[in-house]
C-alpha cells in the first residue's frame, strides 16, 4: 500500500529532523501549496510544529517544520515522579496534605468562577476549567449530590506510582466549588471500556 503523502512528510521529518515547504516540496516530489495544505492539516492535528524560519530566495522568510513535541515524546513523566518521590518522600503526613492542597491552589489560581453564586453555574464554570485542562469533564445530577466526572486524567502516566495526586484533584474541585467532594470513583471503567474518576459533591 503506497504511503500517504502526510506519512510521507512525516517519515521526511523524521530521517531530517526539519524541512521547510519547500525543501518537502522539492523531496516529495509535490507542489508547494499541496505541501502547504497538508502541513495545515498535520499542524492542526499536532503533529507537526514551527521550530524555526529561513530565508530561501528573496520575500519573507518561510517557516521550518519539525515533528511535535507530541510524537517525539518527551520525560516529563519520570521528572513528574522523581521531583514528587523527592519532595514528598520526607514529609509527614499532614505537611504532606498541606503540600498537596497548595499544588491545588497554584493549579486552580486561574479559576474565574469563585464568585458565582448558582452552585449550577459554579459547577458548569468548573467544567469549563477543568475541560481547558484536558480533563474531559462533565457534571449531573445524582440522589447523593453532584458528581464530577473526570473522562480523563491528566496524571496518568505517574498517577500509579504517584496515588496522592488523586488528593490534587479533590483540593482543586473543593476550592472551585467551595464544597467538600468524595471520591467515589478512581479510573473506573465505563460500559464502553474508557476510565474515568468520579467526585461527589458535598
């Protein structure tokens, strides 16, 4: 099966660590506005990304194009885990607790919804938060309060070495809803098979 030409690119990109359109253009064999198009396409769906601009002729200069961050990865998971086994290894438990509510407070500074009053609108306020953060949330009503559903975790590469980020997440939604929350579900499996974390309110 021949590769399509956003492999191409991609497989281009990654023997040559950059190429601007035109040096793609030139490669594959392909126009420049085709490459250009597809470079959109690979841009939108983070795959690609700008690292830098060159003049080539006269005009402006053209943007040089690398693989994401994305799809090269990085370790930021291992410095996660190695700077919270050293920060918190050493802690008692309630300084640890303390520590924990303080992440949650820096993470949670740029909550705008703490002065609403309609518990209703705190909680769509919330959602709206935590959904720029990635995590996939919603809320509905239940017999015993609220509940928060978490669709996505955004500690899940060091949530299992690092279970009291868990406690993150609670301190945040305690602090922009100015309730107290249970956890009551932890990476849960839905009846489509994804996992998902759920908060009782109050």
């Amino acid at each position: 099966m021949k590769p399509t030409t956003r492999l191409r690119i991609l497989d281009f990109l990654r023997k040559q660590q950059t190429a601007s359109a035109i040096e793609l253009s030139r490669a594959l064999g392909l126009t420049r506005a085709n490459i250009r198009h597809h470079l959109v396409v690979l841009e939108s769906n983070d795959l690609v990304e700008v690292v830098g601009q060159c003049r080539q002729g006269k005009g402006r200069p053209g943007n040089v194009y690398g693989l994401s961050r994305r799809v090269l990865g990085d370790s930021l998971d291992e410095l996660a885990s190695a700077l919270l086994t050293e920060w918190l290894g050493g802690l008692p438990e309630g300084a640890r607790e303390a520590g924990l509510r303080s992440v949650a407070g820096r993470l949670g500074s740029a909550y705008s919804g703490a002065g609403v009053e309609s518990f209703t609108r705190r909680l769509a306020e919330t959602v709206r938060f935590l959904n720029a953060r990635h995590y996939q949330a919603r809320w509905e009503a239940g017999a015993a309060g609220a509940r928060l559903i978490l669709g996505h975790c955004p500690f899940l590469t060091v949530i299992e070495r690092h279970p009291e980020l868990c406690r993150v997440d609670a301190f945040l939604l305690e602090g922009c809803l100015g309730q107290a929350v249970l956890q009551t579900a932890k990476l849960e499996r839905t009846g489509a098979g994804l996992p998902q974390c759920v908060f009782v309110v109050g």
